[in-house]
C-alpha cells in the first residue's frame, strides 16, 4: 500500500465559524475526573482547545 499526498479544500468562512465555536463552548468544571472515568479529562481538554483554535485562525 502506497501513501498518497492529498489537498482539502475547506472555505476559510467554515474554518472561522469553526473557530468561533470552540472558542465560545462552555467547559463545565471537571470534579473528580482525574481519571478519566466520566469522559476527557478537563486539563487534558483545555489546552488542545486552545492549540485547535490557534491552527485554525
């Protein structure tokens, strides 16, 4: 099996409403989640978050 390069095409209108919404989502408090048990983790969330919204803009 060969891996191929391939370009997608996505308007910059999505990607900024993209943005806007993970910019705007309310995260509620994470009480003893530390393990992982009741879904992710809020300071595993966080940060990638705010990493996916930077590579967007």
């Amino acid at each position: 099996m060969n891996i191929e390069p391939f370009i997608i095409n996505i308007d910059q209108a999505q990607l900024d409403d993209l943005a806007s919404r993970l910019k705007n989502a309310r995260i509620v408090p994470d009480f003893g989640n530390s393990n992982w048990e009741y879904g992710t983790n809020t300071a595993y969330l966080l940060p990638r978050r705010q990493q996916r919204i930077q590579s967007l803009l």
